[in-house]
C-alpha cells in the first residue's frame, strides 16, 4: 500500500485519514495539520522523508503566479526543501489542470453557465487555472486578490489588468511571512466579514474555502460555492449561511474532499514521478480516473 502524507500549515481538527483503492492499487492518504507551526511541518518532513510515496503541501503555496510567470514564496521552499527523498507538491498542478478541467465540465455537462454569471473568485493568482475557465465560459469575474490577500479596497475586473499588479507585488508578497497573506493555524476557524458587498453582488462565490469562510457575510442566501478542500462541519457552516450549492473541484472521500494539494500528491505517485508531473501527464491521468466536480444541493 502506498502512502500519501498531507503536510498543512492549517488546524490540526481538519485531521483526516482515508485508504481508497485507484485503478488495482490501495493508497492510504492522510492529512496532518501542525496549528501554523511551520518548524513542526520541517521537523514531520523530515521523519517521515523517504518512508512515504509522496507529500502535498497544504495551508500555503510554494508559489504565487502574475499570469505568466510564477514566484516562490519564502516560508514555502524552507519547508519543502526538508524533503530530499520524496517528492512535494502544493497542488499548483491540479489547480491549472484539475480546476480548469472543473470548470469546463460543469459548462459542458450542467446548466449552470446558460445565464451568464457574476463570478467572485477570492484570488486568481492562487488559482490560474479556474479563472480563465471561468472567463471562458463567458462569466463576469471579481478578481480579490487586493481585496482579500492584501485588504486593498480594490476589485479587479480582468487577468489583464491582474497581470499588471500582480507582476509589481507577486515578487514583493513572496518575500512576506506567508501568515500575513493567508489564515493559519486557528486563525481558518474566525470569521471576520471582509467587502461583503462583492459577495452578495455575484452569483458564484469560488476558490481557496479558508479565504471564503473567512471572509464571506452571515447570509448569503441562493448563492453557488465553488472550491476545493471541505469537511462536513464546512457543509454544515455553509448551510447555515444560506448557500444553494456547493460545488467542490476534488472528489469526497468519507465524508470530506482533500485539498488539491494531496490529490497532486496521489497523481505523481500514480504516476511514478519524483516530482511534480508535466500538465499532459496530469490531463492523461485525470481523464483515465474520470475525476468529476462534486455537487451538492444544499
């Protein structure tokens, strides 16, 4: 049986192991959360370096993207260089693939997309890939990463125009402590509505869940959830709030769907890589286990 460990910066109770069988071989994955302890994640890598098949990187990404080229983020490549045996990913391969591929299905096979809709996509740099499928199937895009990542009330209307500041910040925000760009440790469980105004104007809320649960307003009735990482208490506070559907990019595995960041992990050991996979080898993988967008009413 091969073994999948996700490492994450985020809240040691979102903790979860699955052994789900793939194409005639067992994998047991598993989530290990360190409470924003980013010495902890060095010191389990470390241990564990070598003795499992593959590690996703969860709670922080190894790289910010400007469009068309990407930059690293400090605190990430200390913590991924802790692992000199296997390989480490952060899902920045499924986010362009998987999500893109997410998009274009529900276009194709739902009625989702028939009425054009207003898209709030909480930060495009962190997910390339969903918002130009989302522009493709013709929606109207609220970009957040100004509003969101770095509280700037400013709201971007286009990948140009993200471009544009994102190749002025993206080198300045890699080099910032990665807790100030995104919720950590106990900081994923608060609540502090942040622009709710963008929220209630569009019809599908989308991206990374600890930026929406964040951020989004108490209520916000008959709108559309499309993420990525959700356990049932997620469900639940979602509900709760009012939402009409959620829309999740990876697959539930009891109860809860993991983060891209281990899914990457399960496809390059799959895959028989040491490293993260090219996109066609991605897209091969994808298409031969027939992954879909998990939907439900809530």
């Amino acid at each position: 049986m091969k073994r999948i460990i996700g490492i994450s910066l985020g809240s040691s109770k979102r903790n979860h192991v699955v052994t789900v069988e793939l194409k005639g071989e067992q994998f047991k994955i598993e989530r290990i959360g360190t409470d924003g302890d980013m010495d902890k994640m060095v010191e389990i890598i470390r241990e564990l370096d070598g003795k499992v098949d593959a590690f996703g990187l969860g709670g922080m990404d190894l790289y910010i993207y400007a469009v068309d080229r990407r930059y690293e983020f400090r605190d990430a490549r200390r913590i991924s260089r802790a692992a000199e045996k296997t390989p480490i990913v952060d899902g920045s391969g499924l986010k362009n693939t998987l999500e893109r591929r997410a998009i274009e299905q529900l276009d194709d096979e739902t009625d989702i997309f028939k009425e054009s809709k207003k898209v709030l996509l909480m930060s495009a740099m962190d997910r390339l890939g969903m918002a130009q499928a989302f522009e493709k199937a013709g929606c109207k895009m609220i970009y957040g990463d100004l509003l969101f990542v770095l509280g700037l009330p400013v709201p971007l209307n286009s990948l140009k125009a993200l471009a544009a500041v994102a190749r002025v910040l993206a080198p300045l925000v890699g080099q910032l402590p990665f807790s100030m760009v995104y919720p950590t440790g106990s900081k994923q469980a608060i609540n502090k509505p942040r622009y709710s105004r963008y929220f209630h104007e569009c019809d599908i809320i989308a991206g990374d869940f600890h930026y929406i649960h964040r951020y989004m307003p108490e209520k916000l009735p008959g709108k559309i959830i499309v993420t990525n990482t959700v356990t049932k208490d997620d469900v639940e506070f979602l509900r709760e709030r009012g939402l009409k559907t959620l829309i999740t990019t990876t697959p539930e595995m009891e109860g809860r769907s993991f983060g891209t960041n281990v899914m990457e992990a399960l496809l390059v050991c799959m895959g028989g890589g040491n490293r993260e996979l090219s996109e066609a080898h991605y897209y091969q993988l994808l298409e031969e286990l027939d992954l879909k967008p998990r939907v439900v009413e809530l």
